[in-house]
C-alpha cells in the first residue's frame, strides 16, 4: 500500500512538474519570438546639408554614432540588447565631443536626449527579466531623436532672414545692372 501511494505522489509530481514546464515553455517561446523580431523603424533618415556634413565629417564621434544609429535599422531586439551598452558609450562620448562649429544650445540639447535614450535603453535591455516592447519602443525613439540632432546641426548654417534679404538685394541689384548693360532691340 505505501509503494502505491509513492507510486502515486511520484506520478503526480511528475505531471505537475510537466504543466510547468510547458507553462514557462510556452513563455520562452514567446520572449524568443519578441526577442528575434526585426525593429520597424519608419523614421526617415534625415541627411545633414553640405556645410554641416562638412563639419560632420571631421567629428569621429558624430560618424561612429550615425553608423549605430544605422544598424538599428535591421536590427533585432535581441542584437539591440546585446549592443545596448556600446551604443550608451558611444551617445555619450558623442555628447561630450561636440566641435564648436557645431555647439549651439539647440545642438546640446538634442545631444543630452540622444544620451538619455542611449542610456534608457543600456537600462532597459539590461533588466534582469528585459521587456521586448519596452526596448523596441526606445530604440525607435533613440532614432527618432538622433534625426532631430541632425535637424538641429543644419539649423545651424542656415541663413538668418537678413542675409536672405541681403543676398535678394544683390542679386536684383546685379538684374539692373545686366538690364542696363544689354543693348535694346531696333525693330
């Protein structure tokens, strides 16, 4: 009688060890999937004007960030996890690093909102039990916010409403000088 009472308390620890298990697999399985699904980033990459790309180019730090900021772009959110530390290093040292062709209150503030999502997202993927949506959804604002850096960085050459006026002055100033120079038709 007692071995069939063992018998029995095995068998049920068993199964119920089972359902467990399948539980938690079932759960695994569906963290695996959110993990490996590729990141919709439908952000469009903006590009920097000619006189700020000219700037750009001689930053190190600016050109290593945007080559991250590309990768997300095909990204998984497993490979975003995994990169989420380099990424905070490199924002950050993007942040301290700004020339100052390109220093402007704007400029740094978009930089300190480019650092904070960087590091949101180091503290997010490195939660002990991470959240799939949580780390897609800062990844996609990370982007968002380094296109409005760029933004910002052409705002800078941009012509101030003087120097439009200054330059339509001159440009009608040499249209009357060419109108008075040509010679006028005989009929």
């Amino acid at each position: 009688m007692n071995k069939f009472i063992l018998l029995i308390s095995t068998l049920l620890l068993i199964s119920c060890k089972t359902e467990t298990d399948a539980e938690s697999s079932a759960e695994d399985l569906a963290d695996t999937t959110a993990f490996q699904q590729k990141l919709k980033i439908e952000d469009p990459n903006y590009a920097l004007d000619a006189e700020a790309r000219k700037y750009a180019l001689n930053w190190v730090e600016y050109i290593t960030a945007q080559n991250e900021v590309q990768k997300l772009e095909g990204a998984t959110v497993n490979e975003v996890m995994n990169n989420a530390g380099a990424i905070a290093q490199i924002m950050e040292s993007l942040k301290k690093s700004v020339p100052d062709s390109l220093k402007s209150v704007a400029v740094e503030a978009r930089l300190n909102v480019v650092d904070t999502k960087a590091r949101l997202l180091k503290q997010y993927s490195g939660k002990q039990e991470p959240d799939a949506e949580d780390i897609a959804q800062t990844t996609r604002e990370l982007h968002q916010e380094f296109n409005n850096l760029k933004l910002q960085m052409n705002e800078i050459f941009l012509k101030s409403l003087e120097d439009f006026e200054k330059e339509l002055d001159e440009f009608e100033e040499n249209e009357r000088k060419q109108d008075s120079i040509r010679p006028e038709k005989s009929e």
